[in-house]
C-alpha cells in the first residue's frame, strides 16, 4: 500500500525506469462441468494495452479467437515487448482440467491479459483484461468470467464455422452435442464485448433450435481460476 | 446528570473491560507459563458460523461443518469426488462425511434442519487449539441431482477472538449424477418422486463448478424443476466469528 502511493507520486520516467523483470508461474483452471477452451494466450503487457475492453467493439484479431479459437493474429499484433506465452494447455483444456505450471518473464510489463474461446460456443471466450501483476512475493487467485465478443449470432448450429465472420460453432470437442438445428436467433442486440448470456442450448440431439444440449453445454460464472504465484 | 450518567456508563464499560481482560489474562497465562511445550487440552477454539441461503427456491441441506489441518480438503475442482460427498450431494445427508475417519479432521459438526430461501442458520463448532485451522462447510441444494454450495480449506488460523470473516459459497457439481432433472432423480420438493443418493455414476465423475439448471419454462418439458428452481453464485453467504 505504501510502496504505491509512492510510485504514484514518484514522475513518470522515474517509475517506469524502476520496472524490473518478474518471474511468474501462472496456473489455469477450467472451472466448468462441460465446456472446453481452445489453447489458452497469456499476455504480459503494460499498462495502456488491452486484448479485449467491455463495452468497446472486438478487435479483427479478437474476433479470430473468440470466434475460432485462434490466437495467432492477437500475437502478431502485440507490441515488441508484450510477453505472449500461448497454448498453455497444449491443446483444449477440458472441463475441470488445469494447464501445467508455466513459468513466465515479464520483462518490463507490469499486466496481465488471458483470453481463450468457449466451445461449444459462437463466440464466447475467456477473459482476463489487464491485472495489474502484483510485486510482492505471493500466491494471487484470479477467477475470470466469460465474455461474448459480440463479433457473431449465436445461433447455436454446429457447423465447423471457425474462420472470422462464418456463421457457426467450430465444433464440441465433448463430442456431446445435436445436429440439424435450426438456429436460436439471427440478431444480437449488443455488438461489443460483454458477458456472456450463457447458451440456450435444447434437448433434442436431431433438431430442435440449438445444437448445444442445454443441461450440459451451460455455465455459471466464474468460468476459470487463474493461480498467479509471483517469485 | 448528563456529565454524571455518561460517567456511569465509561466506569460500567471500564469494569467490563477489566473482568473480560482478566478472563483472557489468566488462560493466556496458562498457556505463556505454566505449559510451554506439552499441549495445552484445554485450551479451545470455538467458532459461530452463521449461512444464509441466497437461492430463490432451493431449500439446504443440514449443514456439514468441519475444523480440521492442511492436508484435508472435502473436493477438489477436476478430481473424482469421495462416496461421501456423492452421498450429501445427491442426497443431502451429511452423515458419512461427518464421520470422516482422519486424523487431520479435528472436529465435525451437522446443523439442524434444512436451511430454506432466505433462512439463516447458526452453528457452533469448536476443536482443540491447533496451528492449523481450516474450515470446510457445505451443503446440498436440494432441488438438484448433485449440486452442493460450500467452501474447504478455508483458513481460519488468522482469526482473532471475537474476530469475523465472511464469504460468498459458489455453487459445485459433484459430477457423480447427470443434471437429468426428471422425476425420480431429485431429492427435495421439487420432485415428489425424489430420489438420494445412487450408487450409479452416470455423469462426468470430476467436481466442477455447477453449469446451472434449464427447468421446464426453458424449453426442457421433462424437467421436474421450473423457473423458481433456477440459481446463480453464490447460493449463500457465510459468517465466520471466532467466539473462543
């Protein structure tokens, strides 16, 4: 507390030249019973940075993730001194899962942004939107809600539309989901990031309005816990 | 009169004070002095938790309490959970669990009764004065297949006599049921055909954070459970007071 009262009187240049590289292991959780998350992006970065801001339209490189689970563009479009570590998991992270223990340099970046998509889900993603990393020695429990990009319907049809701006869900990696819906709507109201409503979801596996099974394929948030333990 | 009555009131507060001090004073003098390395038998802790149910229309089974060290903990989000937590999951009966048999659970007690919507509900539990002092607290909804709210490994060891922590429970799956919903599966009063525990695990088999109910106003005909059934995190809210 009184180290940043400090900081924040302190001039800026004079701040900034007291930024030290951290050492960080970041460990994440998938706390849902049936959704999976593509592979997971960590990002250290400064201050001013965001991957995703409530409220404000997606990005191009956010709709890719959020929408089919690729974080390459999000990565391509960092800064030089943003720290992307990514697919953390190796894979999709299964519900209940943890990814391993990953270790992290922070250079000079004092924040912390994770993002991963939801599936089965149009757009749905895991948000973690700029956590200032603390500087003492500690263990810190993070839990991250789930965002909608507000970059696609959700219609709820499992179609392999994966790629920016298809229509459709890219897959249920639990194997556990319908065919032949029909689609839950074809108008969203709020086109900026926001949390997630949840999925609709139905019962019947060979039709109905969702191809999302509506007891298994839901979620309360939070969604993940993230355990960031500063060395 | 006023000087003089609020004078009254400081002197009445002051031999308050003095006689609560010296309570205080002569057990810690017992532990400082008179025991130094032998364990002292008496010397007890003792907490009040008092949980209110946050939910709309689920109901609470009795209250399963325990005090107890580090290395147990009652679930654990990914990992397949205990016969006993299936047992007050499906079923809300706290007994098994309760009776634990480890060395690392000090003491456990049940609360009486269930808890309904918008009830709240006091326990004492108390254990013998040890370096570690963990709390694990849950609790079925009821009008569930295996949903439970609650906390483990909370830690209590930082806590002052007469000092006070509150937390919101989230709600978990215990994963050992599938959230089928339909009569015959649920124990409370949603379903008058209810059933507990099943030995039979026909869902995931991992402890994860519960997705929710659908309900038959969402679209889910068969579902016994309607929309006053519904419940987000947290499910209900708990206080913690060491009175010893």
């Amino acid at each position: 507390m009184k180290t940043k009262s400090l900081l924040s009187i302190l001039p800026l240049s004079l701040a900034s030249a007291m930024a030290f590289s951290q050492s960080i292991d970041v460990e994440i959780t998938n706390l849902t019973h049936g959704i999976h998350f593509t592979p997971i992006l960590v990002s250290a970065h400064d201050d001013t940075t965001h991957l995703f801001s409530a409220g404000m339209t997606a990005s191009d490189e956010l709709k890719a993730m959020a929408e089919g689970g690729d974080t390459g563009p999000l990565m391509a479009a960092s800064a030089e001194s943003v720290v992307d570590t990514d697919n953390l998991a190796s894979g999709l992270l299964a519900p209940s899962a943890s990814t391993p223990v990953t270790a992290i340099e922070t250079g000079v970046n004092t924040h912390l942004s994770i993002v991963a998509m939801m599936l089965p889900t149009n757009d749905g993603f895991i948000g973690l939107d700029g956590w200032e990393i603390p500087t003492d020695v500690g263990t810190y429990t993070v839990y991250l809600n789930g965002y909608d990009a507000g970059t696609e319907v959700n219609d709820e049809i499992i179609n392999g539309g994966g790629t920016p701006g298809v229509l459709g869900i890219p897959a249920a990696p639990g194997m556990d989901a319908g065919t032949g819906a029909t689609g839950v709507t074809d108008m969203e109201s709020n086109a900026t990031v926001h949390i997630h409503r949840g999925n609709t979801g139905d019962t019947n596996l060979t039709g109905g309005i969702s191809d999302v099974d509506s007891r298994i394929h839901r979620w309360l948030n939070p969604v993940a816990k993230v355990v960031v333990t500063v060395k | 009169m006023k000087y003089l009555s609020s004078k009254s009131t400081t002197l009445a507060v002051t031999i308050l004070a003095a006689s609560l001090l010296s309570a205080c004073g002569s057990s810690s003098d017992d532990d400082d002095v008179v025991v130094v390395d032998v364990p002292d038998e008496t010397a007890m802790v003792s907490y009040d938790i008092t949980l209110t149910n946050l939910t709309a229309n689920q109901p609470l089974s009795p209250l399963a309490a325990q005090l107890h060290a580090s290395d147990y903990q009652a679930w654990k989000v990914g990992s397949v959970a205990s016969e006993s937590l299936e047992i007050l999951a499906e079923g809300g009966d706290n007994a098994a669990l309760l009776a634990v048999d480890s060395a690392s659970v000090y003491s456990a007690v049940s609360g009486t009764g269930a808890v309904a919507p918008g009830v709240t509900q006091t326990l004492t539990i108390s254990a013998e004065e040890a370096g570690e002092m963990e709390l694990t607290l849950l609790t079925m909804l009821v009008n569930t297949n295996d949903a439970f709210a609650g906390k483990t490994g909370l830690d209590l060891s930082a806590l002052a006599m007469g000092e006070s922590m509150k937390q919101f429970l989230p709600v978990y799956d215990a994963g050992t049921e599938g959230n089928s919903e339909l009569a015959g599966t649920i124990p409370g009063p949603a379903d008058e055909a209810g059933e507990g525990f099943n030995m039979a695990r026909d869902d995931v088999d991992f402890v994860a954070r519960h997705p929710g109910v659908v309900g038959m106003d969402h679209g889910y005909s068969e579902s016994v459970l309607n929309s006053t059934h519904g419940f987000d995190s947290p499910a209900a809210v708990l206080t913690v007071t060491r009175t010893q």
